[in-house]
C-alpha cells in the first residue's frame, strides 16, 4: 500500500494556504486537504479560517459577505477542478453546509474525495444523505476515536500527530479503518509513520518529508 502525502490547504510555503495557486502545487503530491464554508449567498467556499483576516488581510467574514465581494478565495468547485483526479480532503469547517458540500462534489465528478470534520453532526448527515462517499473523522485526543469513527459509519480516523499512541493506530486498521495522520512535517516523524502501515499524512511540508 502507497502511503499518500496530502498537503495540508495546498502548498502553503509558496502560496497563500487554501488558494488555486496552492492546489496546483498540490499536483506534484497525492493530493490535498482543504476546508470549506459557506458565504452570504450560499456559495461553498474554500478557507480555513471565518474571517479573511489571517491569510489575506482583509476583515471580512465570510458569512456575512456574498461571494462577489471575497472573490480571492476560490469555490471549492474550482478547487476540485484544478485538483483534477488527486485524492482531496474536503474539510466541513460549519455545520449546515452538508448537503451543498455533496453537491458540489458530486458535480465535480471527482471519484477520489473524502469528507473529514471534527463535527460529528456534520459526519453523519453526509452518511445518511450519501452511503458511499467516503467520510474521515479529525480528532485530537486519540482514545475513544476508533469507536466513535465506527458509529459515525466513517471510513477513517484521522489523528494529530503528537497525540497517537502505536496501540491506537493498530486498532483502527484491525476495525478496518483507513488512518490518516495530520500534521507530519518532520522527516523522522514521517519515516516513523511510514513504518505503521498508515494510509496517508497531511503536511505542511510535503516535498521536505523525502
């Protein structure tokens, strides 16, 4: 089994984070992590973070803002078209958005895509309104992870890299989960997960981690 590398909101270290620019240097790796939320008029958008602050300067919170005004960051319809067939982790930052999220994704025609949140609420619409996507649950505390992730019906975990105990990553691949670890960008860290039998990371740094 490959292990992927994701980057984590495209590559950041040359682009602004979460950006067109960012994901076609994604196309270089396995794929790319990013996150979406929705603005004013109910575009799905790609960011991090509510506000445009942090990345762009700009204090404007995109909920309150209709998508003609916050044009510089992209519709995750663009996002999935420039990342063409890589694998993508469609991050649901808000809950609400579930459904435009499937929607879009399922426009795209993008086979290779998995929906990730810390929202358990969020997870299980996407599986009640789609059986087969594949959805990923984020978590920082490791030890209930595994049988939450089995309830929510999702397909992998994915834990922080700083709190994830050898034991933990064997269950979850012995329950039939996919394992996916974020943020790796260290080489040592990578080459001591490469050795788990883990499906992926998500970097910060993908092209140092070789």
């Amino acid at each position: 089994m490959k292990l992927k590398i994701i980057a984590h909101r495209g590559v950041h270290y040359t682009e602004r984070e979460n950006t067109l620019p960012a994901f076609k240097q994604s196309l270089k790796f396995d794929g790319a992590e990013l996150d979406v939320r929705e603005t004013k008029d109910g575009r799905i958008v790609v960011s991090h973070d509510a506000t445009l602050v942090r990345v762009f300067g700009v204090n404007a919170r995109i909920k309150s803002k209709n998508y003609s005004e916050i044009k510089m960051i992209p519709l995750l319809s663009e996002a999935l078209k420039t990342l063409k067939n890589k694998f993508v982790m469609v991050e649901i930052k808000e809950e609400g958005i579930e459904e435009k999220v499937l929607k879009e994704i399922k426009k795209s025609k993008s086979k290779n895509v998995m929906v990730i949140s810390f929202l358990e609420n969020s997870l299980r619409k996407i599986r009640r309104a789609d059986k087969k996507i594949k959805t990923g649950l984020i978590v920082v505390v490791p030890f209930k992870a595994v049988g939450e992730a089995l309830n929510l019906k999702c397909n992998a975990v994915c834990f922080f890299h700083k709190i994830i105990p050898d034991f933990m990553i064997r269950k979850a691949k012995e329950e039939g989960l996919e394992v996916y670890i974020w943020t790796v960008d260290e080489k040592e860290e990578f080459k001591k997960f490469s050795r788990q039998n883990i499906n992926g990371v998500v970097s910060n740094n993908p092209s140092g981690l070789k």
